[in-house]
C-alpha cells in the first residue's frame, strides 16, 4: 500500500517559510545553520528529520562543524513542521 504523499510548511523565528513536498517521509522538523563565515560571508545549512531527537543531534555536532569550518559564530535553529494542504 502506497503511502499518501503530503506537503510540510516550516516557519522560522524570523519569518521564512520553507515549503517541503510532496513527500510520504515521515519528516518531523526542519533545522537551519545561518553561518557566518570568516570573511563576513553568510552561508546558510538546512535539512529535516524525522524525529526531534535526530535534529538534537544536528544541533549536537553544530560546534564541531563551525569549529573544523572556521565559523566566526553560528546560528542553530530548529522547528516542528506541520501539514499543510499545498
């Protein structure tokens, strides 16, 4: 039996809306690095999971990453995703 596909709507703390689908992943939450690199660049990571324990662990290994990339600071944020018709 095929699994329904749906769409997933992250809205962060700042306001930006990303929009994941369609998709029959079990996705839970959306997690984002705004990165501020050594040259005053900004470069932005972002994925989902399919747990809130499995995007603890990005926010986990986020200082190991700044620190072998050369991140001049970071931000780690992360959302619960929610169900949306489109």
């Amino acid at each position: 039996m095929a699994r329904r596909k749906r769409y997933l709507t992250a809205t962060m703390p700042d306001g930006y809306v990303k929009k994941i689908g369609p998709t029959a992943d079990p996705f839970t939450h959306y997690w984002r690095i705004v990165a501020i690199l050594e040259n005053g660049k900004t470069e932005v990571f972002w994925g989902h999971t399919r747990s809130l324990a499995e995007a603890k662990k990005k926010r986990a290994a986020a200082p190991d990453g700044a620190r072998m990339r050369g991140w001049t600071s970071y931000q780690f944020e992360m959302v619960e995703l929610v169900e949306s018709a489109d």
